[in-house]
C-alpha cells in the first residue's frame, strides 16, 4: 500500500509539473520590438563588390550610394529558451553550407545537398554535385514551356525542389569540379544581368510571335552560355569517360523515383496527389501529396529522428525569424502556440501572408524544453548572418510556415501506408 501510494504521489506531482509548464507556454506573451535595419561591415562590402562589378560589366563609372536607415518589426528573442550552437544538435552528414549569393537558386542548393546527403547515407560517398548544371537546364526547360504556352508560363530565377529531380533525370548531374557555373576569374554567382538579358529576349519573341522552339532553345543557350558556361557532355571519373546521366546511374547510384514530397492544404483532397499551386511549381507538377498537417508534421519529425534529413520549403519573412540570431519561431503576438493548427496555416497561405519563399534542408534535431528544434542548412544572405549557413527552427515555425518537404520514401512508409489506406475509391475530378 505504502509503495502504491508513493506512485501516485509520484504520478501527481509529474501532472502538476507537466500541467504548469503546459500552462506557462500558453500564457507566455512575446513582445514586438522595432530595430534599425542595416548591413554589417561584410554584407556593406559585398554590396559594394557586386555593385562595382555590374558597373564595371556595363562600362559605366561605379559611383557609391549611401542607403537609407531603415526599420523592421521582429519579436524580442531575449527571452526564449533556445539551442546556441549546432553541436547541440544531432545531425546527418552534409556538406558545409555553401552560398547561393545573388541569385534566387536556394531550391538548386537546397535540394542537392538533400541528395547529396542521400548518396552519402546509401552508397558512403561524398561527393560535391554542381547546383549550377541543374539550373542551366532549368532555364532551358523553361524557355521550352514559355514556348509551348506562347509566352504564358513563367520564366525568372526561382523554381520548386521537384525541379532538380526531374532534369536529373533529362540530363544526368556532374560534380561541382566538372561545371562550376562561373566564367572567368568570377568568384561569386551573380544572375541579375542574366536573367534581364534572357527575359529581354523573351518578351521580344512574345511581341513579335517568334514561337520557333528550336530558335528560341538556341539562342536562349547562347546567353547561358555567356553567363554561365556550357555544361559538359562527357566527364572522367576514376579515369572512365561517361555522361552526366551514366554518372548518375553508374556512380550516385540513387533512384530519382524513391523521392516523394508531400504538402499539406485545404485547397486539395487530402490523401490525394495535387498540384502545388505556387508560381514556382511553374510546369504545374501534380506529385505532391497532401494529407493533414498532423500526418505532415509527425513524417517529417521521424524522419529526421530516424537519421534522414529532408528537403522543405516555406516562408522566411516573419517578425520571428531573423538571421542575426538563427531563428525561426512564431510569436504569440502572430498567433498563439494553442491556435497553430491545419486552419490558421491555411489562412495565412491563402492571404499570401505565407508564401513559398525559399528552400532549405533540415539536417539535425533538439528537444529542448516543450518543443522540437530542428537544425537548418540555409544558402541564402539572411543565412550568413550569426552562424553562417545555419538556422534554428522551432516546431511552430514549421508547423506554420513550411509548406512542402521531400525525403526519401523509405522514412514516409507509415504515412504512405496510410495515403493508400485512405485514398478516394472513386477518382477525383480535376
């Protein structure tokens, strides 16, 4: 009886502790604050750089600007409790973080990392992979559709994570070492001038009605190709001459079909496969499977508690997330942590308050207090603020603002399991 007793006690108290820090998370109140939006002496000077280098590549005289002080809203991050570093962390294997730099190619960077993570967890390779040889067909592909839809189909810089599948596919992939994308004694990507050259040439086909496919792929590669460099037809490796596509069958040795991508949204049947309705996803891609946010959720969390790491992509422009401190949080200003759910999510998508933004791969995880963290590798300027290539995201923040991830099939079979189980018997209408 006296040992029964003590367990209850036990039991008792844990409920007391569990139910008061319950409570204190839903009472926490964060605080908006104001602060001045300047560059640090590094962004200040890599501004200056590409600014002196456009200049110079116009033949223009490269006169500084001084820009304006500006303000910007976030949340007060003093007080939250939060992980410091990535070695408190448990992470997979990836690269170092890399920059995209002026350029809007974070799904190329992204989602090669993903893979090369990947060729890493299945074959014990490392292998660094060219993010530029993808987006150069990208462009191409691209052009083809612009074409086919007479000017209808969008044609800029960004482009969804499903994009580097499926020209992996087309046109194989090659190592970093084999096509770096640069020309000259270029040290950084810088694609301004690229894509105002190819979207000139685009809007004059559209004027004038010039729909030859073959003229329009042509000359779309001449300015690739001014840009960026031709891509290789064969490489050598371990002294074998192969193409991009045998190099990715005979050595990464990984199946572009055992990726899958899932998205959560009301706009679509759950269970389903939809289209993910974002102006990136500009082929209109219907791979994208879409069930409740709980099942969203709780397939990426044990997928990367198993060791995987995943591909995501979301919105990174809230008063909770900040580059100068890592992080990715939502503030109970935004919304409080008890409303976070399937409609509040879809609210702010619908509004375009949430928007597909920018992609990234989570590599690790933390249980810190009463939520998950997960570890960020980022690309992007806002991820070479506090620890370069590197962001911290709260389970609210992804549970919110993250809309899509891949992984491999293999660490989805429970909730692929459940697709199948819930399907519609009848077809849907689309």
């Amino acid at each position: 009886m006296i040992q029964r007793g003590l367990f209850i006690t036990i039991c008792f108290i844990g409920f007391i502790l569990v139910s008061a820090a319950a409570a204190a998370e839903v009472q926490r109140k964060d605080h908006a604050i104001y602060i001045d939006k300047v560059l640090n002496a590094r962004e200040k000077q890599e501004e200056s750089d590409r600014d002196k280098a456009r200049a110079e590549a116009k033949g223009e005289e490269y006169k500084p600007e001084e820009k304006k002080s500006e303000k910007k809203l976030l949340m007060d991050f003093s007080t939250i409790q939060r992980p410091r570093s990535i070695e408190e962390f448990k992470y997979a294997w990836h690269f170092p973080p890399i920059r995209q730099w002026w350029s809007s190619t974070c799904w190329s960077f992204s989602t090669t990392s993903f893979l090369e993570s990947e060729i890493k967890r299945q074959t014990g390779q490392e292998i660094k992979l060219s993010e530029l040889y993808t987006v150069y067909w990208e462009y191409v592909e691209k052009v083809r559709e612009y074409v086919r839809t007479k000017g209808e189909s969008l044609v800029d810089e960004g482009s969804e994570g499903r994009a580097v599948l499926n020209r992996w596919k087309q046109y194989g992939i090659v190592r970093e070492s084999d096509y770096t994308g640069l020309i000259g004694d270029a040290k950084v990507i810088d694609h301004d001038a690229l894509i105002k050259e190819l979207q000139s040439y685009l809007n004059y086909m559209k004027e004038n009605k010039l729909w030859d496919e073959a003229t329009a792929i042509g000359h779309t590669r001449l300015i690739l190709d001014r840009y960026m460099g031709r891509p290789p037809e064969i490489i050598v490796v371990d002294g074998r001459q192969m193409s991009p596509k045998d190099f990715l069958k005979d050595v990464l040795k990984i199946n572009i079909d055992d990726y899958v991508e899932f998205m959560s949204t009301l706009s679509a049947p759950f269970w389903t496969e939809a289209e993910y309705k974002v102006p990136d996803n500009w082929w209109h891609g219907k791979e994208y499977i879409n069930v409740p946010l709980d099942d969203w959720y709780g397939c990426l969390h044990d997928a990367v508690i198993a060791g995987f790491t995943v591909a995501i992509g979301g919105d990174v422009s809230e008063p909770g997330y900040e580059g100068t401190q890592d992080i990715g949080i939502i503030p109970t200003f935004d919304c409080p942590p008890g409303y976070i759910d399937q409609d509040s999510r879809e609210y702010r998508f619908w509004t375009k308050i949430t928007e597909d933004d920018h992609g990234i791969q989570i590599v690790g995880f933390k249980k810190l207090g009463n939520h998950d963290w997960y570890l960020v590798k980022d690309s992007s300027r806002s991820g070479q603020e506090g620890i370069p290539g590197y962001f911290f995201y709260r389970d609210d923040y992804v549970r919110m603002k993250m809309l899509t991830f891949m992984v491999h099939r293999d660490a989805a079979k429970a909730l692929l399991a459940k697709v199948a189980a819930n399907a519609p018997k009848e077809p849907i209408q689309k």
